[in-house]
C-alpha cells in the first residue's frame, strides 16, 4: 500500500522505502533494508531492526516527501 492507502507491486519496495507496520504504529517509520523474496528486513524508529513476511502482512509505504524520518 503507498501513505494513501492504495496496494503498490511487490517490486517497488526496495531498500530506501518508507514504511509502516499496519498493525504496529507504535513502531513509527520503517526503512526497508532488504528484500529477499517475501522476507522484507526494515529498520523501525521504536522498534529496530524487525524481518517481515510481506505474504503475510501487507506494508503500507510512505510518501517520503510525507514522512518526518531521520534513517
């Protein structure tokens, strides 16, 4: 999903992205670091360095011009 809300292709998730957990805002802003397959490693403000199953949770990806992030 991109900061609207709408499902982006599993292609465009690439190191750098912005994202966030949906079930997680807790965890504030993610970077994705790398994506193997479905594995998506992301670096959270709150929560550190967390792996995900993309086929499982679907990441919502922030608009970085929208975002107050410091990587």
């Amino acid at each position: 999903m991109d900061g609207n809300g709408v499902q982006v292709s599993a292609s465009a998730m690439v190191p750098g992205t912005l994202v966030r957990h949906p079930q997680r805002p807790d965890w504030g802003l993610g970077q994705v670091q790398s994506v193997i397959g479905d594995k998506v490693t992301a670096n959270f403000e709150h929560a550190g360095k967390v792996v995900i199953n993309r086929a499982v949770i679907a990441l919502e990806v922030i608009d970085p011009d929208q975002a107050d992030f410091d990587p």
